[in-house]
C-alpha cells in the first residue's frame, strides 16, 4: 500500500513538472502583431506590371496577410494590363490598399482606375488623380470611334466603382472629361477613403475599419493595424529586368547597338564576340517590343531602311539613296512604338539620335570595307605587280633567250618580257606586269 501511494506520488511529480515546463497556450492570433505586405508600382502599367501584382497577392494570401498595401505612383499605361490588374484585385483574397505616394505622385490614366479598384483608397498630400481619358495606341479616333472607347472605359468604371461604393460619377467624369483630383478634391467627391502622410499613419486611421469586399462580403480591418508589420515584396531581378525593357527609348538603343555590332561581325568575320553580342542585344530589343504596342507601317519604313542601304552600298547615288535610308530609319523608330503615353513612346530626339548615329556609323564602315576589298594586296606574289623591279641579265622579246633575271624587293625572279615589249638590257628598270607561277612578266619602265 506505501509502495503504490509513494509510485502514485512519484508519477503525479513528474506530470506536474511537465505541466509546469509546458506554456500555457497564448491566444496568438489576438497577441501577435497583423502582417501587412507591401508592394511598390511606380512605373507606367504593361505586362510585367501586372504579374508583379499578382504575385504579391498570392503571396499575401499564402502568408494569411491582414491587408495588402500597394505604393503607387504611375502616369498611365496600356488598358490591357489595367483590365488584368483590376480583375486580380477584384478576385484578391486580402484586402487591397492602394496609397498614392510620396507628395507630388499621382495615379494618373491606368493608374485612376487602380486606385478605384481597390478596397480603400488613399492619398498622400500634394497628390493627384485622374485625367483617365483612354487613348487609342496613340491614335486620333474620329468621333464614333471615341464615342465607343469612352462608353467602354466608363462601363468599366462603373462596373466596380458602385460596388465600392464611391462616387461613380465623379469617376466617369475623370474619363469623359479628363477630370483631374487632388486628394482633398478626390476626398470630398468620395473618390477615396483616407489622407496621409505615409504608411505608418495610413495603416494607424485604418485600424478597425470595415470595409465591403468586391464579392459583397463584409470584413474588418485588424484593430491593431497601426502597428502591423510592415512586409516589403520588391519587384524580382527578373521583373525589374524585364520592365526597363518595356522601355521604348532603351529598345531602339539595343537594336541599333546590336545591328551595328552584327554588321561588324560581317566585316571582320572571326571576331565571334561582336556577333555575339549583337545579337543578344537585338534579341533583348525584339522581346521588349514585344510586350509593346507595335505600328506595323513603321517595321515597313525600317526595312526600306536596311535595303536602301544595301543599295547604297552597291551603286553610287552621290548621297541620295543614303538620305533616304536615314529618313526612313529616322521615322520608323520614332513610330515604331504606338503606346498610350509618351513615357510608352519612343522620343523622337532619341530615335533621330540612333538613326542619323546608326547610318553615319554604317555607312563609314562600309566605305573603309569597300576600299579595303578595293586596296592592293599587301602580301603573295600578286603584291608585286606594279612594283619596279631592275633588269639583272638582259631580256629577249620573244624566244627562249626571252626568260631572264629580275630583282624587286631584294627578291631574284625569274622574267620574261611581255607581249610587243622591245628588249631591255642589263640593268635596266622594269615594272611588273603580272605573276604566271614563279615567273614575271614585265615591261620596260617608260
């Protein structure tokens, strides 16, 4: 009976101990601090824009983020990726906020209709939004045309501004009229929800808030958002690499610096690195333009380029056909690309910089490779025609005695008089003529 109540007692010791050393579960879902993922857009809207959003958002939603805020400053972009950033906000499984900031950003075109997608909406001070009139590819439309564009934009506005509850006329305004808001203006039309000065005040007057999502549920804002940790989700190497080449300005630069170096490859072949690089460089300028809008008139006007090139090179045109050939290339790279901007057009400084630079560049090469494939050759017995030489024995005109000795360049050859030629005695200068196997034929040095 001691025994059992003495092993009870040692056994209850021990589970108490473990009690003990174990921590009593915490509530950590109410103690910890909320998690807010952070995700910066300052740059125009295109693909690359896009993808970089959705990946935040699943990122977000697989680290159970309490909200997603997005740092926004852009002047427009391509209303395909708008229409694509929208509808992955819409369908977001974390609450989204969109703050355009710092002071003196704004979400201007594309980036109004961001900003109202969004489950709250905010600006920094000394902000702006709107001016969201579409343009078509850069494009004057005639009157029905635009009719069309505005209704569709508008429709599309409306089609989530009411379920947001904001002023949807305010908003149609920004695109039928080109409507620009500061953010006291936005805040007063119910454009937006909040003003701050940066994240940490946002996230401090939006604790608690309730908010409707786009599915119409209901949801709460943690009470504590103000002192949530603040996740940065930076564009990837891949995503940055990709966005400077949705720039047009830096494509034509590529393509003219990897055109330049491939023609080089072809003028001194064996080099292998020009050719090479050229070729990456062309290669990395024709994915750029492809996430860009391209106007296919200005390819034409650049192949029209290449072949007048090609023509001038072959035929002599005193200048003209080259004139040309720089006009063209001029003009179609300035058109090349038809974005709705000019941040997504090629700047026409830039496209009269690479393709005056280009056809100076190109055609000098060619000239010093046509006077080189023209020059004398330097090296073989060919080198030596036309060089004088001195008569070492007499030279016969015709007959076996005709063969005889010559010096030319501290050489002994053997020589034979050229056709009609009188004879020439010892000593005497002669020019060679031309080179048959190992004998010269020359002619007496008039």
């Amino acid at each position: 009976m001691i025994r059992s109540t003495i092993r009870f007692a040692t056994l209850l010791s021990i589970c108490l101990a473990l009690i003990a050393m174990h921590p009593a579960p915490r509530a950590h879902a109410a103690d910890a601090a909320p998690v807010v993922v952070k995700l910066t857009i300052h740059d125009t809207i295109q693909p690359i824009t896009a993808e970089y959003l959705k990946r935040g958002l699943d990122e977000a939603a697989a680290r159970h983020a309490d909200a997603v805020l997005i740092s926004m400053g852009t002047p427009g972009g391509l209303l395909e990726s708008t229409r694509e950033m929208v509808a992955t906000i819409e369908a977001s499984q974390v609450p989204v906020i969109i703050f355009i900031e710092p002071s003196g950003n704004r979400a201007g075109s594309a980036g109004f209709f961001l900003l109202e997608s969004a489950d709250i909406a905010a600006m920094a001070p000394g902000t702006n939004a709107g001016a969201a009139h579409p343009i078509l590819e850069g494009t004057t439309m005639d009157p029905v045309l635009k009719m069309k564009v505005e209704n569709d934009a508008a429709a599309f506005m409306r089609s989530y501004v009411t379920v947001r509850g904001r002023n949807a006329a305010a908003a149609e305004d920004a695109i039928r009229n080109s409507k620009s808001y500061s953010e006291a203006e936005a805040l007063n039309q119910h454009l937006i929800d909040a003003i701050a000065p940066d994240d940490s005040h946002l996230l401090a007057a939006l604790a608690g808030k309730q908010i409707k999502r786009f599915n119409g549920a209901s949801a709460t804002l943690s009470p504590q958002l103000g002192r949530a940790a603040i996740v940065a989700l930076p564009p990837s190497m891949r995503e940055r690499l990709l966005t400077r080449l949705t720039s047009p300005d830096l494509d034509v630069l590529l393509l003219m610096c990897g055109g330049l170096l491939i023609y080089l490859e072809f003028n001194v072949p064996g080099t292998i690195v020009p050719g090479a690089l050229g070729t990456l460089l062309v290669l990395l300028a024709i994915f750029g333009f492809n996430l860009l809008p391209i106007q296919h008139t200005a390819v034409l006007l650049l192949f029209a380029a290449l072949v007048l090139m090609v023509l001038e090179a072959k035929f002599a045109s005193h200048g003209i056909l080259a004139l040309a050939a720089v006009l063209c290339l001029v003009f179609g790279l300035a058109t090349l690309v038809d974005g709705p901007g000019p941040e997504m057009r090629v700047h026409f400084g830039v496209a009269a910089a690479a393709g005056i630079g280009f056809g100076i560049i190109s055609f000098v090469l060619a000239w010093i490779a046509l006077r080189a494939r023209r020059a004398k050759r330097l090296i073989g017995p060919q080198a030596m025609v036309g060089h004088t030489a001195i008569a070492m024995t007499s030279l016969a005109a015709a007959g076996q005695d005709a063969i005889g000795q010559v010096e030319v360049r501290g050489e002994i050859w053997r020589a034979t008089l050229a056709a009609g030629e009188a004879p020439v005695a010892k000593g005497a200068q002669v020019t060679v003529r031309g080179v048959d196997d190992l004998t010269l034929t020359v002619s007496a040095k008039s």
